[in-house]
C-alpha cells in the first residue's frame, strides 16, 4: 500500500478514536499499552532471528566489498577508454593528411599521365600516318588521335613546356604528311568522276564515308581545304554539264514527229493528208496522226504515276524504235536533274560541312552551269513547240517536281523553276494566240456549202469545235491533277479562246438556215459538254457555261419546232392569252370560230406532226441522249401549250355556246379537267396528259419507263378512253400508240389489265401507277401468260430460306395449290442445301409442283424426310410460324 493509503488509514483510525472514545486519558493509555504489547513482541522475533540476521549482515558486507572492487575495475576501464579515444582521434588525424597526400599524389599522376599521354606520339600512329593507306579504318582512327594531339598542344603553348616544343616538331611533321596524304586522296577520287562511265555516286559514297579528311583539313589548312572544294566544284560541274548535255542531246535525236505550225484548231488539214497519204503509198510508213496534238491521249500519266517514274534510256529506246513524245522528254530529264541535284545538295551539306547560305552559294557554283545550259537549251526547244496540251503538260510538271524539291527540304533554285515557267506561259499564250488566230481567219468558202446543204454534214458537230473541246478539256483536268485550285493564268487563256469559239460558231451559222443554226449551235455546244464531262471536268466554268448556251439554243428550237409544226395552236394561244389578260371580251368574241378551227385541224393532224417531230430530232441531234432529253422537252412544251388551249376553253366567252350534250357532260368535263391538272402539277415528270379539244374523254398521254426495268428511259405514247357516263365506277381503257412488247398488251395497243384491277375511288393518275406495275412485274406476266393461268391465280412468295434472300422466284398458284419456279433445281438446292431426298425431286425450269412437296422442300433443313413424308398438307402448313404467315391470307 502506498504512503498515501497508509496516510488515510491512519486518518480515518484518528477520527474512529475521537468519535467513540469519551474520556482521552483513558484512550491513551490504552493506546501506549498497545504499542508496548506490539514493541515487545517484535523484540522478541527479532530475537529469536538472530543468526539469520547476523548471516544477513555478513552477507551484506560481503557484497559491499564486491561492488567496491568492481567499482575500483570500472574506473580503471575508464581510464583505459579514455586513453584509447584520445588515441583514435590522433589516428584519424594522422590519417586523414595521409588520404590527402595520397589524393595529390593521384590528382598528380592522372594529369602527368594524361598530360604523357596527350603529348606524347606513339610509334603506331606515326607508322599509320606516314605508311597505312588512306582507306584503311586504322587510318582514320589514327587521323582521329593526332587532331586530338593538336588540339591539346594549341591549348598547352602558353606553359612554355620543354616536352610540349619537343613534341610540337613531331606534330607538325605528322600533321603535314597527313594533310598531303588526304589531299592526294580526295584529289584522286574527285578526278576519277572525269572517266567516262564512271559513276559518281559511288565515288560520293567513298569520300562521305571518309568525310572527316575534309574536316581535318578545314581544321588544319583552310588554303588546302579550299583548295580541294574549287576542284571539286570544277570538275563536278563540268561533269553535270557534260552529262545533261550528252543525255538531252540523245533524248531529242529520238524524239517523235513534232507539232508543226500548222496544227491550228482552225487549220483544214484534209487536203495536206490526202497529199501525204498519197505521197506515202508504197513506202510503208503511213502519215501521223495528228489528233494527238488536240487531245491528252494518256499523257495525264506523266503529272500522276509516271511523275518519278526511272528516266528514259536514250540507246534502249533505240533499239526499240520507240519515238518519245516532247513532254516525255522534258520529264524524263527535268526529273533526272531533280534526282542528281537533290543527291548532290545533300552530299555537299554532309561532306562540305556548310549550310544556310553558303550551302546554297556551293550548290549554285555545282549545277550553274548545267542550269544555265538547260535555260538556253529549254528555251530553244519550247519556242519551237507548237502544241498547247505538251507545253501545259510542262507546266504542270515545273509545278510537280518544284513540290517535290521541297518535300526533300531543298529549295536552292527556284529561281531555274520560276524562269522555265516563265517561258512555257509566253509559249503557251503565243501558241493559243495562234490557235485563236487560226479561228478568226477560218475560210468558211471552203466548206463547200451547196455540196453540204444536200445533207445533215453542215448541222453535225464541227471537227474545229470538238479540237477545241478536247484540247480545252485536256487542260483542266492537268490543272486539276496539279493543285485543286483555279489555275488563274490558264483560266485567262481558255477564257479568250472560249470567246472565239462562240464568234467562230457564229460565224458559221451565218450561212445557215435559221433551224439549222440551231442545229449546228445545240450539236456543238453538246458536244463540248460531254468531252467535258468524259474528261472528269463537270464541274468546270467551260461546261457550265456552254450547257447555259446550249440550254438557250435549245429553248428556241423548242419554240420554233412548235411554231412550225403547231403553228396555229401556239399562235392562237399567246394571241388569246394576251386578250384574256386585257379582259377584252369583244375581241375574244371573235376568236370563237378560229378556236374551233384550230381544235379541228389539231385534231385532225397531231399524230403526224408528233411524229415528224420525233423524227426531225432524232435525226438531227447526234447525240442520242440529247436529242432525247430535248424531245421530252419538246413534249413538255407542247403540253404546257395544250393545256393553255384547254384553259382558255373553259373561259366564260367560250362556253356560252356550249351545246345541250356538253351541258349534261360538264361535271364529267370538270372531274377529268381536274385530274388531267393534278397530273401536270406533278413532279414526277414521266407523267404527261392532256384533254382533246373536242372529246374531254379521250386523252393523250405519254409515259417514260419505268428505271431498272426492260423499258428504262423509252418514252411510250398512249390514250386514255374514258367512259362518259360509267367512269369512275367503269375502269377506263388504255391504247398504246407506240408499239412496247408486253403480255398484256395486245397487238392494236390496248392494254389487257387484271380483273379488278381498277375501283371506283381511284382516279386517272393511277392508270400511270399501274402501267409502271405492269413494267415492274414484267417477268411474272411473262410466266403467267405462259402457263394460261388467270391473272390473280398467282402470287409472289417472298421466302427467306437462307439468312438472305432466296435467289429463286416462287409464285403461288391459289387455284391449283402449286408453286411456280422462276429458276432451275440447282439454284433452289444452292438455296436450302443438299439433301437426298430433294435430289430425287425433278425440279426444272419454269415447272410446277404440288404445294406439299414445296413445303417439303423449304423443310427439309429442320426435319427428316421419314418425318416429312408422315405429315399432311395441313399439318405442314401449321408447322412453324414462318410457313403460317407466308401462306395466311393465300389459301
């Protein structure tokens, strides 16, 4: 118990005896009595524990002494450590003046040894130097070591150190013989590229792979280094120019029949060829073609794949009696300097040791002199080029290899490229200046026009104008092989010859007849558009400018067709509209009998005229699609016109005098006007329709067929008989006027529809939805008319048997339960996979079968045929959900 426990005992005792004891007396003597009992009683043990405390006290004693000597040998121990680590620190001391000496000592000898070794000149360095030959590795290793020597001997000069003069002689003795070894070498290799055949390319190679003689002398002698570049500049010069020179020469003694003078787009050559043609009978040698002056004949080529095609080889050609267009050559050697400058730019950077601009100073002196022979030469040879898509070509390749160079990061002379350009635009302009020439001075006599004008020779495209289309249309698709953008010179240029070509074509017409004026200006200007067009150029300004021409032209044809064809019809309509306009009625008045004149004599003479119509175009317009696509304009027109009659008709002045059969008619009158309308509104313009003037029951109509069937873009004209008290509960009838070979039509034209195929809410725009049904659904009537079923007793079964469509067209026959095949066994098995039993079946073309054995087939994937067999009609009818729908509603 801790002091502070006994202090409360003893506490709480103090306070027990005041609160029971009464008399303090008493209590304390009963208190000393006690302690005497307990003194007394602690005496005694203490007695009767004598020995134990004595052998206690011996004990006591005896450790005592023990810690007094331990006591005594600790001090003693640490005296002794105290020693030592006074000791120690000493030793540290000591030994830390040791290390540094040491250090100095290293430091010392690691400079001295460096220093030996630096200054030194070892024996093997100096018997490689002055004995090993240039192109061994040890040499330049060894070239490698004295550099560093003479580097370290310049740094050391100022120490004025014996063994640096000593050795400084050495150096230099082996610096000398080093510099005329390298020099003797590089000299040797740069006058080996004078030999004829020699390829300097390889020589290029050995001297990059030895570059550092070129350093160490630029480090060493600058006289020398220099010395050695203005050789190589020399002779390499010489050596491009010596090369280009020879191959240019070469490449032109090969070079085909060039374009003459001559060659104009207003040239008539047909008298020179007849010459030329007789001149060459018997020489074998037939005269040339000169089309290719006009045309791009595949030179395209050479701005595309053929850009970086390998360079011709002149004595191959040779030998293969090949001729080489002007533009083949122009490339073939313009990219032979790119290759050999861009080779040669990237040499000189890496063996010189220059860039910036004394890297571009360098590569000028090297292949001035080739550039300027090729300026001169160049300049020469295009002044005589007389064909415009050749020196357009050229352009495009300057445009071409310039971007090129500058994909390879060199760009030292576009000053060459710029003044080459320069030459082929003023060549280029004075050669269309002469083309345009030849235009404005084109002898129009010599057309023999009386000879012409008993024929359609004097209305075709001219030979001039389709010159013109492909030379035009040859360089806009260079330009656009070259850059995407306009190309603003050549749109300058094409610009005066496109005017031309209008004057030209005006000129010509000016001994035309006023339609075949027309004639001759549609054909041409379509003409120019398609070569356009053909060429991958419809989205140039040319095209759309002459479609705009052409499209014009052809609005007053249509006019002046109609005119002379419809004359009355197309006078008395603008003439009436004019009236109708001014509300002058007494004058409408008098117009009642000319309409009903002009109503007769159209009805009387449409079809012929039609017809003459059809014909005059069609022979008339080269091109088939245009002659087609202005036809139907033509009919556009000339339903728009019919339909302004019917109008006007209808006017108030004009059915006053309507008689008592056309009163009880007139809500069957308004019913078909109205639809006859909503037709023409349409934008589906393969619907055309129109009233007859005196019989609104009968219609003229035509219809285009319908894309992707046997009738794609035919036009097919036909009429519409309505019946005039039955329609619309009685189906109209249908009479093609031009012949179509259908099943359902019949030999006078009329139009065998299905039963039932018309009701009583349809309206006569749906006789032209089931005219495209029945050229949809050509095969099937092709079927049905030759098995003689009727014609709602089949019907199309759109199976699924693979995850794609089935290739075989199946049709129902509901009458008969069997099903049609459209195809062979071969192609339905391909369909549903082989199978024993479906080979036993005999399926042939176009044959029937009994539904059963149909059902059994589409089956035979998912069940036996021990399973098939076993089943009825009905329950494979009820077999799966698939084979329900396809055949609900049919049965």
């Amino acid at each position: 118990m801790s002091s502070e426990g006994v202090q409360i005992n003893n506490d709480d005792d103090v306070i027990n005896l005041l609160e029971h004891c009464t008399d303090l007396e008493n209590c304390s003597k009963d208190i000393n009595t006690k302690l005497s009992n307990i003194h007394n009683s602690v005496v005694e043990d203490c007695i009767s524990q004598v020995e134990r405390l004595v052998h206690l006290h011996n004990e006591i004693n005896k450790c005592d002494k023990i810690f007094d000597s331990l006591e005594n040998t600790l001090s003693s121990f640490l005296i002794q450590l105290g020693t030592i680590g006074y000791d120690m620190q000493s030793l540290q001391t000591e030994s830390t003046s040791i290390n540094q000496q040491l250090d100095n000592l290293q430091s010392v000898r690691n400079h001295l040894s460096k220093f030996i070794e630096q200054v030194s000149v070892s024996p093997k360095i100096i018997s490689t130097i002055t004995e090993a030959d240039c192109n061994d590795p040890t040499f330049i290793q060894s070239l490698i070591q004295l550099q560093q020597q003479i580097h370290f001997i310049k740094s050391q000069e100022f120490l004025e150190a014996k063994s640096i003069n000593e050795v400084k002689i050495v150096v230099e003795n082996l610096k000398n013989t080093a510099i005329l070894k390298i020099r003797e070498w590089i000299l040797m290799k740069i006058n080996s590229m004078k030999k004829p055949l020699s390829n300097y390319q390889i020589i290029q190679n050995a001297l990059l792979k030895n570059k550092y003689f070129y350093e160490f002398l630029v480090a060493n002698d600058r006289r020398i280094a220099k010395q050695i570049k203005e050789e190589y500049i020399d002779t390499v010069s010489k050596m491009f120019y010596s090369y280009f020179k020879t191959y240019t020469s070469r490449l032109f003694k090969i070079q085909t029949e060039a374009a003459t003078k001559d060659d104009l787009l207003g040239y008539d050559d047909t008298k020179q060829r007849l010459i030329s043609s007789v001149l060459s009978l018997g020489k074998g040698q037939p005269t040339k073609n000169k089309t290719s002056v006009f045309s791009l004949a595949g030179r395209h080529s050479l701005l595309t794949m053929d850009l970086i095609s390998p360079i011709i080889v002149p004595h191959v050609s040779q030998q293969m009696n090949e001729s080489i267009e002007f533009e083949k050559i122009f490339r073939s050697v313009q990219y032979s300097l790119v290759d050999h400058a861009s080779y040669e730019y990237l040499f000189s950077a890496d063996f010189f040791l220059i860039a910036g601009e004394n890297l571009i100073e360098h590569f000028s002196q090297v292949m001035g002199k080739s550039i300027g022979y090729f300026s001169q030469f160049f300049s020469d040879k295009i002044q005589s080029n007389h064909d415009a898509i050749s020196l357009y070509i050229c352009i495009c390749l300057c445009k071409k290899l310039r971007q090129l160079l500058i994909e390879r990061e060199i760009n030292s002379f576009d000053g060459y490229w710029h003044s080459l350009e320069q030459l082929l635009w003023c060549r280029l302009e004075k050669v269309m200046a002469n083309h345009n020439e030849s235009l404005r001075n084109y002898d129009f006599t010599k057309v023999n026009y009386g000879q012409k004008k008993q024929s359609t020779d004097c209305i075709k495209p001219h030979h001039v104008i389709r010159r013109y289309a492909e030379m035009t249309s040859a360089m806009i698709y260079c330009s656009k092989l070259t850059d995407p953008t306009p190309d603003a010179c050549l749109h300058d240029i094409l610009s005066k010859q496109q005017k031309e070509i209008e004057l030209f074509i005006t000129r010509y017409c000016s001994q035309l007849s006023p339609k075949e004026k027309l004639f001759f200006s549609i054909n041409n200007y379509d003409m120019i558009t398609s070569v356009l067009i053909e060429a991958h150029c419809s989205d140039a300004r040319e095209r759309d400018l002459f479609e705009n021409l052409r499209q014009e032209c052809v609005e007053v044809y249509v006019e002046e067709i109609l005119k002379e064809y419809f004359q009355e019809l197309v006078t008395f309509v603008k003439n009436t509209e004019l009236l109708i306009s001014k509300d002058n009625i007494e004058e409408l008045k008098k117009n009642k009998e000319t309409l009903k004149k002009v109503v007769n004599n159209f009805n009387n003479m449409w079809k012929q005229n039609i017809d003459k119509i059809n014909k005059e175009i069609l022979d008339s317009f080269s091109n088939f699609k245009n002659g087609t696509n202005i036809l139907q304009f033509t009919f556009s027109h000339f339903i728009q016109y019919y339909q302004k009659l019917t109008k006007i008709c209808t006017h108030k002045v004009f059915e006053n005098d309507k008689n008592n059969e056309l009163e009880e008619a007139l809500t069957q009158k308004e019913r078909l006007t109205r639809e006859c309308d909503a037709i023409l509104k349409l934008h589906e313009v393969r619907y055309r329709a129109a009233t007859n003037f005196d019989d609104y029951k009968n219609w003229n109509c035509y219809i285009i067929g319908y894309p992707g069937t046997p009738y794609d873009d035919g036009i097919f004209f036909f009429r519409i008989e309505f019946d005039e008290k039955g329609y619309p509960q009685k189906a109209p009838r249908v009479f093609f006027e031009t012949r179509i070979d259908h099943p359902c039509i019949l030999v006078d034209g009329e139009v065998r529809f299905w039963d039932e195929w018309w009701n009583s809410k349809m309206q006569a725009l749906d006789v032209f939805k089931q005219l495209d049904k029945l050229m949809i659904d050509f095969n099937l009537f092709v079927l049905q008319y030759e098995w003689g079923n009727k014609m709602d007793g089949f019907v199309k079964l759109d199976i699924d048997i693979k995850k794609n469509s089935c290739p075989v067209e199946c049709y129902f026959d509901s009458t008969t339960k069997t099903v049609l095949f459209n195809s062979n066994f071969d192609e339905l098995t391909s369909a549903v996979g082989p199978d024993d039993w479906m080979r036993n079946t005999s399926v042939e073309i176009s044959q029937k079968i009994p539904l059963e054995d149909f059902l059994r087939i589409i089956l035979s994937k998912d069940f036996t045929q021990d399973e098939l067999a076993k089943k009825s009609l009905d329950e494979l009818l009820c077999i799966n959900s698939k084979i329900v729908k396809l055949f609900k509603g049919k049965l």
